[in-house]
C-alpha cells in the first residue's frame, strides 16, 4: 500500500433507477456471503511480556556498546514494540525512557495513567504528571534517576520535534542523538511471532479481497466497494485499514482522483488494503477488469505479474534491497515502460519493509544499499500507470528466510482469476 489513507472518491449523483431498485438486493446477498465468513485470527498469538522484555535487553547490550544512556520512545508502534503499550499522539505526552541500565520509566498524564499501566508488559515505572506540570521535567528526572544526566540519549526517529525541543531545555546537559539505527537493530528482523501475526494478517486481507471481488456490480462507487472490503475485514477477525480503491482512469494515479467512478463494463478496479492483527500489518493490492478485459489491460496486468515474480527471483541473502528495484525497472524498461521512475511506468519503488507499520525500513528502493538478511520483511507491488487511461498494481507481502523470500499469500493467478 503506499500510504495507509482513504481515497475512496468524492460521491456521484443519485445512481441509476435499475441500480438503486437492485441495491437492497445486493445488499442482503452481502450480509449473506458475511455470514458465511469465519474469524481467522481466533487462535492468533499476541506479542508476550517476555518477548518484549528480549527486545529490551538487545536494545540495551546495542546502547551499551555504543555508549548511549538511553532512548527515548513516545507514543506510537516503537512505544508498543518495546513496552506493550498501544497509544495515540496528542499535544500531551506519553514517553518512555528506555535506559542501557534498569528498568524503563513512562512518563504520561496523570489521568491516563490507569490506561498506561495496564498495557505495560515490561514492568518499570509509571511516572504521571498533572495539567499545570510539565512532562519534560519529568523525562528530565527519570534520565538523572537513571544516570543519564549528562551522558548521550537517544531519540526514535518519528518522535515530534516539540517534545526534542522542551527536553533539551529541561536537561540541557545531555546530547541529544538520533536513536534510528538502534530502532532499526531491534525491528527490521522479526522473529517467529511476528512472522505468524504478519501471515495470519495477509490472509485475512487476501480473503477479504476474495470476497469482495464476487459482489462487485456495475454502477458500484469505490465508497461501495470499500464498504465491502472492511465488513469482510471484520468478519474474518482483523482490525480494518483505510482501503484504497481506485476504478477506471482513477486507477492511473496511485493515490487516485476526485473525479467520481463507477463500475462499468470494462472498468479497472484496483483495491489497496491491510488490516492488523495484534498490531502487526498486512497490505495486499489486487487489480482485475469489470467484465472482460481489453488487450491492452491484460498485457499490462502480465507485465507486472512477471514484475512481482522479478522481485523473488532476485531476492537472495546479502543482495542490496535497491538491487531488486532495479531489476524490475530494467525488465519494465526493455518492455517500453519509463525511464526510470517515469511515466507511463512505475514511478513508486518497488516495495517496503512491513511490520507494526504498514511502511517500515528498509525499502525495495534504488540506492537503498541494506542487505537483504533473514526476518526482513516487503510489501512486493511493482505497478504500472498510464495517466488518462488506467493503472495496474499488483501487491502482496513477503519476508527474506536463510534461503530465500517466503510469501505470506500466494500471487495474483490472472487477470480473470485475481485472487
């Protein structure tokens, strides 16, 4: 998916007559087919307290070779990766201080701190703080309570500036470095229960996609389909993304068009979606032809098939993740797509790295020169734009193992068959 938002179009005009006397039908054929839908996910294993507590004890032996006192961790996937717990930003701040020596200290508002405690798996302690306070004199005392009062804290790379800024004014004597390469240490490589909740994830998404593929109807909006897709979500168990869906000369621009679509005979349906189980995400994109499909849409779609497929046969240990962007990009080119990045083409990269965010490091990206190692895990979706007419992706999710990429969901079979 390239980015984890709705587009789902702007609202048309009232549908036509035979549409709208058919929709209630079709309705009650849906909530029919859901019915017959069965959670995937009822023996999916969350994340343990002890894996958490192994993910901080890594982290810590990495800061202590590096002679880093700390990282600081605000809310957001870092924040539960490493502690449990799941929280939102606001202009109140929730931060963790993750020491190379002892426990972690969160710093929250007071009146969230029964919410806080009880997602913590790590144990440490809960230091709350009330309205007229201020929270950086409270990250400020638990770096001196943990020795760090002039040594070297790290930051994870998301953290918002304001709260780098107040924190440097309240413990001006730490150096203030970024903690990127640490995050990047502990989470590019995940372990066997990631690996699970990433492939329970996928399937529920490709299901979703099965599903929705057989109820699609001509005078649909992209606002019906993407209706279907997350009721499918939910009952197969998985907590429902934003879907991307994107019909007709929509489909050409990758995050789409607000001119409004509808399914029509020989319209493009491309769907871009994810779920998350347990935190972890999955994003599958699939693309097929309302009614048969014209010569030139089946041989785009076959043109990105063989791209997806490129990306497995150039996967190997120690190759550099931009090497396999480049390899689709040359086969795209010598098929008279591009140059390069342009269009008509494949003006995105070829993939991302997956996990408790949909978009994580490292990417399938030219230049990206990190070596593929077992535990990383892609998106793998080299599409194909032609602005005006209609677009073609194809995606679907995989992790590198000793020997070789592994698939959590099988690909796309043809244009006809797209799930």
């Amino acid at each position: 998916m390239l980015s984890r938002r709705l587009f789902l179009g702007t609202a048309a005009a009232t549908p036509a007559a035979a549409y709208a006397v058919g929709r209630a039908a079709r309705a009650e054929a849906a909530e029919t087919g859901l019915a017959n839908l069965t959670s995937l996910t009822a023996n999916a294993q969350p994340i343990g307290a002890d894996e958490r507590r192994a993910r901080i004890a890594k982290l810590q032996d990495l800061m202590g070779r590096q002679k880093i006192g700390a990282l600081l961790v605000e809310s957001g996937s870092s924040l539960d990766y490493f502690t449990g717990i799941r929280w939102w930003r606001s202009e109140r701040t929730t931060a963790a201080i993750i020491p190379a020596k002892g426990e972690v200290i969160v710093v929250t508002p007071a009146f969230e701190e029964p919410s806080i405690r009880e997602t913590l798996q790590t144990g440490g302690d809960v230091r709350p703080w009330n309205e007229h306070e201020s929270p950086f004199q409270h990250l400020a005392q638990a770096l001196r309570d943990r020795g760090v009062e002039s040594g070297t804290l790290a930051v994870e790379p998301t953290i918002r500036f304001f709260i780098i800024d107040r924190l440097r004014q309240a413990a001006p004597k730490v150096k203030i470095v970024s903690g990127d390469a640490l995050v990047r240490a502990c989470r590019m490589h995940k372990s066997p229960a990631e690996l699970a909740l990433l492939r329970v994830a996928n399937q529920v998404t490709l299901e979703a996609i099965r599903y929705t593929h057989g109820q699609i109807r001509a005078g649909m909006k992209a606002t019906d389909i993407g209706g279907l897709i997350a009721s499918a979500t939910a009952a197969l168990g998985g907590e429902a993304d934003d879907a991307l869906v994107l019909l007709n000369e929509a489909s050409a621009y990758p995050h789409g068009s607000h001119k409004p679509q509808e399914i029509r005979e020989g319209s493009t349906v491309l769907v871009d979606c994810g779920c998350s189980v347990h935190g972890y995400q999955s994003d599958i994109s699939r693309t097929w032809v309302f009614g048969e499909p014209s010569a030139r849409q089946r041989k785009m779609w076959e043109t990105v098939k063989r791209g997806q497929e490129i990306v497995f046969e150039t996967a190997k240990p120690g190759v550099p993740c931009g090497a396999i962007d480049d390899a689709v990009r040359g086969f795209y080119e010598k098929e008279g797509w591009g140059p390069g990045y342009h269009l008509p083409g494949l003006p995105h990269r070829t993939g991302h790295g997956i996990g408790m965010d949909g978009h994580e490091s490292p990417y399938l990206v030219h230049g990206d020169d990190t070596p593929l190692e077992a535990g990383m895990c892609f998106s793998d979706e080299p599409g194909l734009y032609v602005p005006g007419e209609f677009g073609v992706r194809l995606e679907d999710c995989w992790f590198m193992s000793e020997t070789g990429p592994q698939g959590f969901t099988s690909f796309a079979r043809s244009i006809d068959d797209p799930v």
